[in-house]
C-alpha cells in the first residue's frame, strides 16, 4: 500500500523515523546504567541498584544481570526495527510510482524514414545499405514495436523539410535538438550527448623530447629573430641621443678617445644594461638632458622586457601547442591555426568565439592536417572519433573539448503517435550492454553517451 501513500503522509516519514532512533537509544543506555552494564568511568559515577531490587532475594541480585540482558537485547531489537524503517524509507523513487499507463498502439502502415549520409550514424555502404549508430538502434527499435517502414535518402535540410511538409513520417541520424527544430517537428528522448573535439596529429615523442625539438624549429627562430631586431633597432636610438647628449660633456664615458664608433658603443653598452636593469654603474650620464633620457630609457626598458617576456612564452606555447597533445580548451585553439567545415555548426559556434579558421570539404580537411596547413581540426567528437578509427588509426588523435554539447535524438512530424511509443523503447534500448557495444564498434569509446 505504500506506493498510494500521499506526499504528506511520505514527507512526515524522516520525522518519525528520527524520533523512534532517539526513543530507542535513550531506552538502551537507561537500561544499561540501571543494570550497571556500561560504566563510563570518567564521566558518570557508580550506580546502585534500585531500591525494588535490594528487597529481592540475593539469587534475584546475583542474576540482576540476566534481567540486564534481556532489557538491552529488546532495546538493541528497537535499534534494529527503527533502521529497518529507516531502510524502508529510502526505497528509490520508481517503488512510489503509480502503476504505468499502457503504451498507445502503433498505428498500422508503413512509415517513410529520412536518412542523410552522416558517419558513424548514418553510413551509406557500398550496396546500398545503411549502416551506423543511429540507423541500428532505429531497427532495433521498430522491431520490437512492430513498425513496417523504408528509408528515403535524403539530406540533413531535406529530413526537416520532409517532416515540416509530411512525406516524411520520422528522421534518423545524427540530429541535434535546438529550439528553431522543435518548432516544425518533434523530437524523441536523446539518445547521445555530443560535444566539440580537436583532431591532432600524434607524437611519438616524450613531452621533454619535444619541447626541445620545438627550439630547432625554424620558424621559431625567425620569430625569435624579429624580435631581437626590433629591440636591437630601440637600443641604438637611445644610445645615439645618449651619446650626441653627452659625447663633449662627459667624454671620459661616452667620448671613446675621440672616435665616434667607440663612443656610440659605450652608449650601446649603456643602453644594453640600462634595459636589462643590470645597471653596472660603470658609465653614466651626467647631463640634464642625458638623465632625463636615462629616466624616460629605465621606464620603456620595463614595458620592452615584459612584452619579450610574453612574446617569447607565447612563441614556446605556440609551438608546443603544434605537438596537439597539450590542446586543453578555446584559449589554446586562438593562438594555433585550426580547420573545419564549411557552412557547419563548428564553423558558426568558432565564428562566435572569436577564434580564426579555415574551412574545407571534408575530404580536404584531413589532408590539410597532415600536409600541416593547419594545426587541428575543430568538429564534433563522435564523426572525428570514427574517421580517425577507420582510416587514421596511428596518425591523429581526439582530445574532447567539453564545450558546446549538443543532444541526438530522432525527429518525427509533429504531433506524431508514435512518439511514446518509441521514447518507451528507446529509453529502454540504450541501458541494455548491446548500446554500448553499439557505440564501442563505431567510436572505440563514448566518454558522452547517454
């Protein structure tokens, strides 16, 4: 009778089970102290005997502790029935559900099913027929209700178009639940839960291997290279106003003996040290205007070494990051070149991110990976996860990002019977082993499925 038990009467349950656990405990140690089973020797002084037990006669004293015994096991069984209360109380939530609704019958006629080429869920084979995740949990599905049906090829615009206009009665394949959807067709329960993901090449090389590696990259060094220019090209301005300011004023520093190469180079040496904050003290300005510039020099010198610092951490990370492995979130992917599809949802969400791209067909894009025209693929995990399974086993990696997740479900025309009918199915379908040795044979693993 539980199950018709009221919210109130469930909610009032804690309550009572609380109050026969505190009944049952104090009973025990009232128990315990008046028998003199449990001293607590530093808390609670010796007890005596009741007054009702010192007129009994001895042998009645001398087996006081017998009647102890049996006190403590009945306040010991109150311990027990209130924790099986208790575990009455924590039944799970399905045993308080009201008996199920029959499932509405599956009308019977044969239904159109839109199918769009989209590996690993919807995968055209060679003989024409359709294979994948999402096209053999759909069989699975209609076998067990019952319901006859044929595929029509179509494409992913031409599956909503199908079921907007009726001459399409469900939708497989890898279709993602968004509100603009929802609104001309319905959706079933989600099957697979689905994020972005980066494809890299792999290295066979330890991390410390390839961060050394990464310093005999050419372009590294060219970039390296510019910068020194630039700071080099700073430094000689300085020190060229440094030595026309204090060539005739101080020429014991800055004159070099009458030659003007030697004293611009002690102004170079200057301004060298001035900007690393070494400052020897071996030479230095002593007019106005020469320490002024000193002044204005030290102040710029910390904005220069800051920003080579930076630069030169981002070039290091840049070339690490090339390596893939170390692809952690979208911060890392703006400072790499990445591809993906054109006109796809990747392409839109980078879009709207603010991080750069190239866009490729999709036989193109693997192939600009490893020529090495981009650095990574950005698209979603479970297509990435399958290509590089079947046809790249040993040359790219995934890494998830976590980030844009998106749900899989089938479309059906709106207002559809058969959705009930195959929520009911579905949810039962995918906590069966065959669900995830379905996703194993395709993805090897599915870190997302539902």
């Amino acid at each position: 009778m539980d199950r018709y038990a009221t919210d109130e009467q469930r909610s009032r349950r804690p309550i009572f089970i609380a109050t026969l656990w505190a009944v049952a405990i104090w009973l025990f140690f009232r128990v315990a102290r008046s028998t003199r089973m449990i001293q607590i020797w530093a808390l609670l002084p010796p007890v005596r005997l009741g007054p009702r037990l010192e007129k009994q006669p001895t042998d009645l004293r001398q087996n006081a502790s017998y009647f102890g015994d049996r006190t403590v096991c009945a306040s010991c069984g109150a311990i027990l029935c209130a924790l099986a209360l208790s575990v009455r109380g924590a039944e799970p939530a399905d045993q308080n559900l009201p008996s199920p609704i029959p499932a509405p019958a599956v009308p019977k006629q044969k239904y159109v099913v839109g199918v769009a080429p989209g590996p690993p869920f919807n995968i055209h084979d060679p003989d024409g027929t359709w294979t994948g995740i999402s096209v053999e949990l759909w069989r699975e599905i209609a076998n067990d209700l019952g319901i006859d049906f044929e595929f029509h090829e179509t494409t992913l615009s031409g599956n909503f178009d199908g079921l907007a206009h009726g001459w399409l009665d469900v939708a497989v394949g890898p279709l993602t639940i968004t509100e603009r959807r929802e609104e001309f067709c319905d959706f079933t329960h989600a099957y697979f839960s689905s994020s972005m993901a980066v494809a890299v090449p792999i290295s066979h090389l330890p991390y410390n291997f390839r961060f050394l590696v990464a310093f005999f990259d050419v372009d590294l060094w060219f970039a390296v290279l510019r910068i020194a220019i630039g700071l080099l090209a700073i430094m000689a301005v300085v020190a060229a106003l440094i030595w026309l300011c204090e060539r005739r004023a101080n020429p014991a520093h800055f004159g070099g003996g009458g030659r003007a190469a030697r004293g611009f180079g002690a102004a170079l040496w200057w301004s060298a040290v001035t900007m690393t904050t070494v400052g020897y003290g071996d030479i230095s300005p002593q007019t106005f205007r020469g320490r002024v510039i000193a002044v204005v020099w030290m102040f710029i010198s910390l904005v220069l070494v800051s920003t080579f610092t930076a630069a030169m951490a981002s070039i290091l990370t840049t070339a690490r990051l090339s390596e893939g492995s170390s692809i952690r979130g979208l911060d890392d992917l703006r400072k790499i070149h990445v591809g993906t599809f054109a006109e796809s949802a990747t392409a839109q969400f980078l879009a709207s991110s603010h991080i750069d791209y190239v866009t490729f067909t999709r036989a193109g894009l693997f192939e600009a990976l490893t020529q090495g025209k981009i650095q990574a693929i950005v698209f979603d995990e479970p297509f990435l996860r399958y290509v590089i399974r079947t046809e790249y086993p040993s040359q790219f990696t995934v890494i998830p990002l976590n980030v844009d997740p998106q749900l899989y479900a089938f479309a059906l025309r709106e207002g559809s019977p058969l959705r009930e009918s195959i929520n009911r199915a579905l949810l039962r379908k995918i906590h069966e082993p065959a669900w995830h040795d379905l996703l194993y044979h395709y993805l090897g693993n599915a870190p997302n499925e539902r």
